[in-house]
C-alpha cells in the first residue's frame, strides 16, 4: 500500500477518524496527516501518494481523483444555483446530512444524520440515524443522484449531502465530498462507518451493505 496522505484544515476530529479507519484496515500503511498551510503540492503529487482531503481548503493546483468535484462544493451559492435550475430542487439551510457511499457500482445511501445541540452547553453533537418516511427519503435518493451522478460524474468516495426541509420537499444546502464533522455520528453506530467507507471507496474495495448496529 503507498503512503497515504490527510490533508486537513481547522478540523481535526475528522482526519484523526479517517486515520483510526485506515489503520483498522490496513495497520501496516504508513499515514500521515499534514495540513493545508504546510502543504507543498508540488512534492505530493510527484511522490505517488494517496491524497485523502478532509476539508475543502485545498490548493488549486493540487492533482488528486474529485478535484472538480472539491472546487463545485467550495463554491455553495454556484452549487445552489445548478441544483435549483438543472434538478428542480428548492435551495436554502438546512441541519441534515444523507451520507453517499458512491462505489465503482453505483451509490449506497447510509441513514441520514441530524444535529442537536446540548441545552446546557450549547455544544453541537450529531446523531445517527434520523428516521425519515419513505417519501422524504425518496426526494432525497433522486436529488443525491442527480447531483453526484448525473451533474458531477463524481468519482468513488463518501459524500454528505445537507439538506433541509420546505413544506413537502426536501431542499438542497450544500454537498461535502468527503466524511466531515456529522460523519462522526456514524462511528460505532454503522457498520462500516462512513470513514470505512470512504478509505475503501478511495482504495476501490467493495461495499456491499451497510447496517445500523445500535
């Protein structure tokens, strides 16, 4: 296995769990999690490593699978915009994540994730799963696709796609192309966690199914 490199921004949690993933599957890979201001693209891209961005602060000229796809999150009023004229799907905030596990096969749809906030602290905290009726749930499969197969062609990896709700429909926020912070609510909860699942996305391992535990 080749050197495996986390590229992350202000958000450790997340890259730290990507890193527990890969070291659960592969123990003998050597990982290292470098971030983005003491990035040198350049050298990276000439050392074959596996590149695995968990923010979207990366640097243009960085050469890694989903680069296009990066650049479309990045840009949240232009990603709206598209959705709403090429999907006819409503735009706005949302507090809701439906995680995409989108294999070489076609994508997987996890249960989706909803954010609380502690009534004493104020702290944020996400939980797992969020049961949704089918006809939410049927809204939010047809706009995944559109979005990520359809509009981006996107390549395999774990996405989370925030959502909201408007009257009887289900609206579009924003798209993340890799496990961020809700995605540490799958941990323990699903089998494979979604940091499972978008090492073996990138690295071309199959996916078969994946189940709610507790």
């Amino acid at each position: 296995m080749s050197e495996v490199l986390i590229l992350t921004g202000d958000e450790q949690k997340v890259a730290a769990s990507l890193l527990e993933a890969i070291a659960r599957s592969h123990p003998l890979t050597q990982v290292n999690i470098c971030g983005i201001s003491a990035l040198n693209s350049g050298a990276i891209a000439s050392a074959g490593a596996i590149v695995c961005p968990m923010t979207l602060d990366v640097p243009s000229d960085l050469v890694f699978p989903g680069q296009d796809v990066f650049r479309f999150c990045r840009n949240v009023s232009a990603a709206r915009d598209r959705v709403a004229e090429e999907l006819l799907f409503p735009v706005g905030e949302g507090s809701f994540w439906l995680p995409v596990v989108l294999t070489a096969k076609g994508p997987l749809y996890a249960e989706a994730i909803a954010a609380e906030s502690d009534k004493l602290s104020g702290e944020l905290s996400y939980r797992q799963p969020l049961h949704l009726s089918d006809v939410w749930r049927q809204q939010l499969y047809q706009l995944a696709f559109g979005l990520l197969v359809d509009i981006l062609n996107a390549p395999p990896a774990t996405y989370l796609m925030q959502f909201g709700f408007v009257g009887e429909r289900i609206l579009f926020d924003r798209l993340w192309p890799f496990p961020a912070a809700p995605a540490i609510a799958s941990v323990g909860v699903q089998v494979p966690d979604l940091f499972i699942c978008h090492w073996n996305c990138l690295t071309n391992q199959p996916i078969y199914d994946m189940q709610i535990t507790s």
